[in-house]
C-alpha cells in the first residue's frame, strides 16, 4: 500500500475507535498467479460493515467483510484462500488468473504489538511486522535492534527477526511470506518512510504535480525563493521551503528523495542542479529537453563546478515517460509515471503483450532504485 492510503485506511480507523466501534484488519499475504493487488495490501472493516481500502478490484471485498464480522466477534484470526482464476464467481464473475490468501485479525489498540506497529504506519517509521501463518506470536522488528512481542517457538522467533531485519536492509523493502527452516510460512508486513519529492520551482506546472504526488502518498516539499508563490492553497499537503539560491544549503534531501529541478529560470535552475547532485538523493530530474540540462552542466564546469561520474549517473534528463504530455497535468502524470517505474525497477513499457505475472514484468531499470 502507498502512504495515501494507509493515511485513509489509518484515519477511518482512529475515528472508529474514537466512536468504541470495532474494527478488523485484512491483509494480503500471498498471492498466486495473477491477482489485482500485492502482499501488504490492506482493507479495513469497521463493526458496521463499512470498509475502507481495497483488496482486489472488487472481487473478493463482500465476502472479506462478512469473514471480518466474524473475527470482530470472536477474536480469532482467519486465513482464507481465495481462488480467482476465470472458472470462480466471484463479483461479477470476472477472474484474475491467480488467488490470493488473505488474513484477517481483529484490531486491538491495547496490544503492545498492534499499538506499535499502527504508531510506525502512523509515523512513517521503519518496521516489520512478523507473523507466522501456522503457528502463535506475532513479533514487531524495529530498527536498531528493537523488538516488540515474541513467537512461542524460540527458533522460528530467532529466525523470524533475522529474515525481518534482512528485509528492511533492502532499498524498496516490500511484504512477503517466506517458509522458515521448518516449513512454517511467516508473513513479513514491511512499512518504510513514504518517498520524498523535492520540487525545485514553484511555477504553475509544479501545482498538479505537487498535487498527484501528495495523492501517491509522497511527501512532497516545494523549495522557491518567492513567498507569494509558496502558499498552502497552491500546495496543499506539501512542506514549503522559502530558500534564495544562496540558501539551498539549509535543505537536505535524503537518500529516499526525487528531486526535479524546474524552476523555469536558468539562473536558479543551474544552482539548484548542482544542490540536487550533490546530495544524497538516488534521482535528479530535469525538466525540459537534454539539450537544457546539458547546457547547465557545461555552464556550472565553466564555473568550476564538476561532478563525479556517481553523480551524474542519478541525472534524468528528459524527465518523464514518452506520453506525448503537453498540459502541466499531463507533464506531472508522465513525471510521476517515471518516478513510480524507477523506484520499482520498471522500464515503464507497454504491459500488452506481455504474457506472465504483471507485478513480475521484466525490469531494465537504468539506475539505482532508492
């Protein structure tokens, strides 16, 4: 799941306890074949059977619901395996190909483990969250050594947190089930930070990019030295950054950072590329054709400024997709397209044609993934 929707799915659930009403969480934990969605996905179901987010596009949700009740009811977890594949009926009778586990556990808030792990989802924190999915205990893996809760086995424990620390050490760390050593199946929820994305520029394009990004769950942050043009109902969602060029020294993006220059404005779009190069962040974009930015970078050697063959390898330029995008709208979508292929190890090709699993396309991803 992005950020956007585990602050929707997180939301619904603060105000239905709020309100004393029982909630349950369903989660994806394996899937087989094609099917709509990834392991990690969630929906939330509140006592009164409304739910929040969506497991499938629209196969499996009523019949999650009515399992959810019951675990509402009783307290007892559930695992259901539901087959998709084009000889079931489930909605309207259109199948995926595949069929997906999905595992459904009453929300309890006063529970150390649940506690912490909707505080790190809250939060935007690293952490892990072990389950075994024939067995008992559930274990939370924070970074730093910290551990919350315990598995009754102490060797499927011990093993449970190594595979879960393993998976947070990755770059794009993502929900799975693995077999342990004893054929246990232990699903690992994963939740990172949300990706950040730096504009450089707070022109009339920056707005709906600033907005789509907001929507996928960034955390967008919009940097221009003209306060008039760095207002909340221009960017809604987004932390503003009033910085002269001389000033950039003052932010830091992190390595999880996508910055795109685009400040229509040679002057600061020239110190804003070498900010961006020079930082810590695996992405650079520039907006424009590449004659723009080579122009740039010619223009900063002849100052003095170089950069290391590692750092210009994260520069993007055309940035975007080849969508034939012209309005500022279309530009953001094939911005936002790039970014989500890039993160992923995508080469954001067309998907006809291709005949296996879609999450599993081939990927020829020309950068590093942060």
């Amino acid at each position: 799941m992005n950020a956007a929707e585990t602050r929707l799915l997180l939301g619904a659930l603060d105000d239905a306890l709020a309100r004393g009403q029982g909630a349950a969480l369903a989660t994806v934990v394996g899937v087989q074949g094609s099917a709509y969605r990834r392991e990690g996905t969630r929906m939330l179901v509140l006592e009164d059977g409304a739910q929040v987010c969506m497991l499938s596009g629209g196969c499996l949700e009523a019949e999650v619901v009515e399992v959810a009740l019951g675990v509402i009811r009783t307290g007892e977890p559930t695992l259901t395996h539901y087959d998709l594949s084009e000889d079931a009926t489930w909605g309207l009778g259109i199948g995926c190909g595949g069929s997906v586990d999905v595992r459904v556990e009453r929300v309890d808030p006063g529970d150390p483990v649940t506690a912490g792990w909707l505080a790190a989802l809250r939060e935007g924190r690293t952490a892990a969250l072990a389950v075994p999915l024939s067995g008992a205990g559930r274990v939370l893996v924070l970074p730093g050594g910290g551990e919350v809760g315990r598995l009754l086995d102490p060797e499927l424990h011990a093993w449970a947190v190594g595979a879960a620390r393993e998976r947070l050490s990755a770059r794009e760390p993502r929900a799975v089930t693995l077999l342990a050593p004893d054929g246990t199946p232990v699903f690992l929820d994963v939740n990172s930070p949300p990706p950040e994305l730096v504009i450089y520029g707070a022109g009339h394009d920056a707005v709906p990019l600033a907005a789509q990004a907001h929507a996928l769950g960034y955390a967008v942050h919009v940097v221009d030295p003209r306060p008039a043009f760095l207002t909340p109902g221009r960017f809604p969602g987004a932390t503003l950054h009033d910085l002269a060029p001389e000033e950039l020294g003052r932010l830091t993006p992190s390595e999880r950072a996508h910055l795109i220059v685009m400040n229509h404005h040679l002057d600061r779009d020239r110190v804003c590329l070498a900010h961006a190069l020079r930082s810590g962040a695996g992405y650079v974009g520039v907006l424009g054709p590449r004659s723009r930015a080579e122009d740039l970078l010619r223009e900063l050697e002849a100052a003095g400024v170089t950069f290391t063959p590692d750092q210009l390898v994260r520069l993007r330029s055309p940035v975007g997709l080849r969508l034939g995008a012209e309005a500022p709208e279309e530009v953001a979508l094939s911005i936002l397209g790039e970014l989500m292929a890039w993160r992923r190890g995508y080469d954001g090709g067309f998907l006809s044609g291709h005949a296996g699993r879609i999450h599993d396309a081939p990927t020829h991803a020309a950068a590093p993934r942060t």
